[in-house]
C-alpha cells in the first residue's frame, strides 16, 4: 500500500545562526499544505542531512510530523544504523513513512 497518492514536495531546510529555522520551515510547510500538496519529504532537497547534527533532525522530523497534517514521510540520512531503526520505528508508529 502506498503512503500517499499525489505529489510529494521535497522541503529545503533553512537555517539561521542557531540552527533549523523553524518560523522560515513553518512558513514553507503551510504554503505547501495549503496548495493541496499529497507528502511531505523533510530535509529532501539539498542534501542538508549530511551536516545535520542529530538533534536537528529529530526536531526538523518531529515538527514536520506534527505540523504535517498527517502528510509527512522523511527523507533524513542518519550515520548509524540504530538512527535510522528508531527514527523507522517512530514515524512507523504513527502512520508515516522513513
């Protein structure tokens, strides 16, 4: 079965001196829900994963959830495999994908 049907936006992540840029995120996220996006894919876009510490991906991922109307997946590269099952486990268990 499929997560969603439809298109799927892959969201840039912003930024601003102290770190993800939620106020900047939000407002992105809402002009995409509005226009009747089908998904979200969190930190999709331009491989900011990579520089990513931990703890700005489980909040960029739990904010995308929780403002996402249901509509989110994610996209978030973790460096250890314990990550990546968690974060698996967490969205799973909610109803999204990672």
């Amino acid at each position: 079965m499929s997560i969603f049907v439809g298109t799927c936006t892959a969201m840039v992540t912003p930024f601003d001196e102290k770190g993800v840029n939620y106020k900047a995120y939000e407002k992105q996220l809402e002009y995409q829900l509005e226009n009747g996006i089908s998904a979200i894919l969190a930190a999709g876009s331009t491989g900011e994963p990579a520089t990513m510490s931990e703890d700005e991906k489980k909040g960029l991922l739990e904010f995308t959830i929780k403002e996402g109307e249901r509509k989110s997946t994610c996209n978030i590269r973790f460096r250890k495999l314990q990550h990546r099952a968690h974060y698996s486990q967490f969205t799973n268990g909610k109803g999204y994908g990672c």
